[in-house]
C-alpha cells in the first residue's frame, strides 16, 4: 500500500507541476475569469430604474431565451433569483473544467498508447495509481479555481453592491462535485478507449449525450419525441450527474438541505463506480492499448 | 530467482504461451530467444506483471508474484526495446530519473543518479531534454532508470537493436560488468552472435512453448553432430585428401584451393592430431582454425527458421546451411 502512496504522490506532484508550466492552463483560467467579468458587467447593464431588464443587454437577452427555451423558465428563474453570480460562476467554470478534463482524457489516452503508461508499471506503480494521479491533480486544480472564482465574485459583489447569496455557495458546492463527476467520466473513457483521439471523442460524447438529455427534457415539445426521451431519462438519468444538479439547486433553492446532500452524495456515488469501474477495467484490460 | 510453473497464456481460442517452465538462476546472465510470434514478449509481459497469465504461476525470489506485488517489483529492473515518448520526452534526463527515484522512494536520490550517470557517460547531458536524445542514449537513460532502485534482476528487451557499434560494446560491457558485480541478466535479443557472446545460459521458446533451457556451451554441444577445420596449406598434394580419409577421426576430407577442409567429430579437439599428421609428411600448416556450430545454427534447428530470411520463407526448414559459425583460430 506504501509503494502506491507513494506512486500516487509522485506522479500526482508531476502532474502539478506539468500544468503550472503548461501555457494552457493559464489561458483556460484567463479565459474563465474573463468570461465571469463580462457577464457581470452585461448583467450590470441590463439593470435599470425599473430593476432587472435583460433586453438592455444584446448577449444577455441571447442567453436567457436560448436558456429560457432549453431549460424552461423556471430553471432561468432559478439560475438568477439571487442575480447574476449563479449563473456567472457557472459559465465562467465551464472553460476551466474542459481544459482539465479534456487534458486528462487526451493526455492518458496519449501516453498509455505510446507505452509511458506501461513503463511506469515496470516500477513500482500501477494503472490505477496513474488515473488517481490524474484525479488528484483535476480536483486540486479545480478547488484552487473555485477559490478563485469566490474571491473574484466577492470583490465584484462587494464593489457593484451585490448580494451573494446563499444559492451562490451551493453553487459553489455542485459545480465543485459535478467536476468530480466529469473527471471521473473522463477516466473511464479514457481507460476504455485505444488511444488519445478516441478517448477524447469518447469523453465529449458522453458530456454531450448527458447535456442533450438534460435539454430535451424541457426544450422537446412534440409528444412522442417528448415520451421518448422522458424513457430514455428515466433509465439514463441515475448516471447524469446533471440530474443531481438540478435536484441541488431545486433543493438549495427551496431550502431542503437535506435533498441538497444527497444530490451531492449521488454524485459522489456515481464518481467512486466510475473510478472503481476504471480500476477493474485496467485490472482486466492492461495497460497497453 | 525466477521460475514459471505451467505459464500459459491464451488470447481466445490462441495460446500464445503453453506450459511455459523457465527457470532464472541468480547470478547469471540468462538469453532469451524465440522467432517473431514465439510468445516471447507475451511471457515478459507476464514476468512483468503487465499481463495476467491465464493459468499458471511465476515466482519470484520464491515467492508468488503478480502485478499487485508492488515491493517484488521493485526487485526488477527494466529496459524495453524502445524508450516510450509521452510525457517523458519534454523532461531533462535529471528530471525523468528523479521522478523514478521518488517512485522508487530512494533517499539521496541525487548521489545514485550522478553515480549511474557517470558509469554510462551520460552526465554531462543531465539537463539536456530527452527529445533531444539519440537512441543510444535514451537506451542508456533506460539503463540507468532501470538500475535506479539497485534491482536484482535486470531485464532487457532488445538492447542493441539499433545501436552502431560503438553503441553496442558498450551496452555489452555495461552488461557484463553489471552481471560481474552480481546482478542477474535477463535478455531477450534477435542478435544471436551478441548473445552467444554475454549469455550463461539461453532459452529457446517457439509457438509459445519451451524447446530448450540449457548453458550455451550444453547448448552448442548438444547439437554439435560434427565440427570444422580449415587448414591453410602452402601446397596441397593430390592424395593427402584420401590419406587424411583413412584416419579414423576424419568423417570427411576435402580441399578448396589452398585449404583442406575436414569433417571432424565434436566430442574432442583434433587439431594437434591433424597438425602432427601433417608436418610427418613435410607438411607446414600456415593456419589452422576450427569452425564450430554458432547459437544462430541450433536456434534455426530448433525452431526451424532461418535467421537470416523471412520467418515464413519456404525455404526455412531444418537442413539449413551452416556456414555462419565462429572461428576458433589456433
């Protein structure tokens, strides 16, 4: 058991350390900030002598009706009913969470299919110790961001005069969670895949797959379609973890804690199987591609 | 050390491993052989524990082994036949070795790194980034990393496939000189001539099962049925080959130009009764040299492939010619 501690310690800080020096990262934060900063500047403009009017504001009145036609209404009302920060955060994590998680897809994909993967078994590690590397370092960086995202938000609340209110913490809590999730989802398409390009085409069509779901939901609005993808939900949605989200921020919203915890719980669940999958599927697979 | 117990290997319906029972002993220098498609990598792979077996059992230093046994791992050192890109190749060659040092939890990892470093004259290209490495030194840096946590075994695959010359004395020396200070080899080369050369003792699998496990020098004399001589004459009379027939030693006498060529039997040297023979008759052997069977011979008998042409090739079959031996001047 020490042998993999240390393993996973040791490629973990690798890990670390790659993504510092890596130009991407810093263009992925960047980016993410840059959006947080641009969309709370639109929300500022779209507020008038008579409160929120979000025609004020071209990209902003985009947004809500392709949400608004998306997610239904409600689901608007939700995502702005403290302001804009619920909102905000979560586009502003979005680029952040795809550079992670596709890095780690492509980069595992890539390096079990030229065999770094199997030279690091020659020592003392393991396939597993190699996803959890990958793991460790996608969920520490995406705490730091998080962190990053609060403080920016704070300051911005606290110079706009803005309430960040109690949704914004939950908010804070699910997209820390639905990141895991999406980590996880990567590994094991990553795992179950030959090589970098699969894996990544693997990875972006389950993310897709479980985004169109989520979607056609609400925005599908002819019968049989609608009953169709309502089946197809009902057998698919215990493994989205956008199905947790939704049930968290309800619950946040409505202020059932206790529904709150278990949305997280779930996708906690869903997180430890795929990576339990992972494992036995390299266990069974091997490491070469 | 090592020793395998019924190691098979099936892929479906394919055994790429039968019944495998090889047995490493410590402190020799053990060759590994076989054709393409023999299940030589197959059975590294299971030694290593990147593969399962599909039934059967290795043990290492007498212990079972399978790939969760992460402390036996760090017993094996190991080079593969080609150096892996990926995340690798953008490190320093300091860099990669500490990453391997800490994997392996060596304390004052710096003094071993700089030690090994310097046994393969690679210390001055301690900072250089690997994509910038030749193969040899990437072979050498797969060395290195692989004598790291001072292994008791040292498994090479292909180790001087694609070297110059230069390249693959000194893979050989660094191998020798390791195996003097006690380390036990493990080899698997297609360079016979390289391998009759370092080995102590040589496997030959072919379709995936064992078909020989001897010392080289059991090996060679197993399947020495006659032996070579060659005699430089300054002339060679026209009877001498008829005469030589006579003696009871001679299995066959012919000449070619200047040379006498005989047909001897393996189980002594003759060579001091072939000279006296001739200097009773005037006779002044300016050379004298026995050509004995090479690995590359038996392993073509065995296996039943020619070296030297195509595996499939029909013209592979047991009868291959044999005139690519090493010379034994006397």
């Amino acid at each position: 058991m020490n042998y993999k501690l240390n393993a996973i310690k040791t490629i973990s800080k690798r890990r670390i350390f790659e993504t510092v020096i890596s130009p991407g990262f810093y263009v992925a934060t960047a980016a993410g900030l840059f959006l947080g900063y641009y969309l709370l500047s639109g929300f500022l403009d779209s507020v008038d002598s008579g409160g929120l009017n979000f025609s004020l504001h071209p990209v902003y009145n985009q947004i809500v009706e392709i949400l608004s036609g998306a997610f239904g209404i409600t689901f608007v009302e939700k995502l702005f009913s403290e302001g804009p920060f619920v909102f905000v955060l979560f586009v502003s994590f979005i680029p952040v969470f795809l550079y992670h998680a596709i890095n780690t897809v492509f980069k595992f994909g890539f390096e079990k299919n030229v065999g770094a993967l199997e030279l690091l078994m020659y020592g003392p590690s393991d396939g597993t110790c190699f996803f959890l590397s990958f793991f460790i370092k996608d969920v520490l960086f995406t705490v730091i961001y998080i962190f990053t995202l609060a403080l920016f938000f704070y300051l911005s609340s606290v110079i706009n005069n803005l309430v960040l209110g109690p949704m914004f913490y939950f908010s804070l809590l699910i997209i820390f969670f639905l990141a895991v999730s999406g980590y996880s989802y990567g590994i094991l398409a990553s795992v179950l895949s030959g090589n970098a390009a699969t894996s990544v085409a693997l990875f972006s069509g389950i993310v897709v797959f479980f985004v169109i779901l989520q979607i056609g939901s609400f925005a599908i609005t002819g019968d049989y379609v609608k009953n169709l993808t309502n089946v197809i939900m009902w057998f698919i949605k215990w493994i989205s973890p956008f199905f947790y989200m939704d049930i968290g921020l309800s619950a946040a919203l409505y202020g059932n804690f206790f529904l709150f915890l278990l949305s997280i719980l779930s996708i906690l669940i869903i997180s430890a199987v795929l990576l339990l999958i992972s494992h036995f599927v390299l266990k069974v697979k091997g490491v070469r591609p | 050390m090592i020793q395998t117990r019924n190691l098979t290997k099936k892929f479906g319906n394919f055994t790429a491993v039968d019944s495998l029972e090889l047995n490493i002993r410590s402190g020799e220098i053990y060759g590994f052989l076989g054709p393409n498609g023999a299940g030589k990598t197959t059975t590294i792979l299971m030694l290593l524990g990147i593969l399962r077996p599909t039934s059967g059992d290795i043990y290492l230093f007498g212990e079972k082994f399978s790939s969760r046994r992460l402390d036996l791992k760090q017993k094996l050192g190991v080079v593969p036949e080609k150096h892996p890109a990926g995340m690798w190749k953008w490190m320093t060659a300091g860099e990669y070795l500490v990453l391997f040092a800490d994997l392996y939890g060596i304390k004052k990892s710096d003094i071993r790194i700089k030690h090994l470093l310097q046994k393969v004259d690679l210390l001055e290209v301690k900072n250089k980034r690997m994509k910038d490495f030749s193969r040899g030194m990437l072979q050498k840096l797969s060395i290195v990393r692989a004598l790291l946590p001072d292994p008791d075994i040292l498994f090479l695959d292909e180790p001087i496939a694609g070297l110059d010359p230069i390249g693959i004395k000194q893979v050989r020396d660094f191998i020798l000189s390791e195996n003097r200070e006690g380390r036990t080899v493990f080899i698997s080369s297609h360079l016979l001539s390289e391998m009759e050369k370092i080995c102590h003792r040589v496997a030959i699998i072919s379709d995936g099962t064992l078909r020989a496990e001897e010392t080289m020098d059991t090996l060679l004399s197993k399947f020495s049925r006659e032996k070579e001589v060659q005699v430089d004459l300054e002339e060679i009379p026209d009877n001498l080959c008829s005469k030589l027939k006579e003696l009871d030693f001679i299995i066959d006498a012919s000449r070619q130009a200047n040379t006498l060529v005989l047909k001897i039997p393996p189980d002594r040297d003759y060579r001091k009764d072939i000279s006296r023979f001739l200097i009773q008759r005037e006779l002044i052997p300016l050379r004298l040299y026995e050509k004995s069977i090479s690995l590359e011979e038996v392993f073509t008998m065995i296996t039943g492939q020619d070296t030297e042409k195509p595996i499939d090739s029909p013209e592979n079959n047991i009868e291959t010619s044999i005139d690519s031996g090493e010379k034994n001047e006397l």
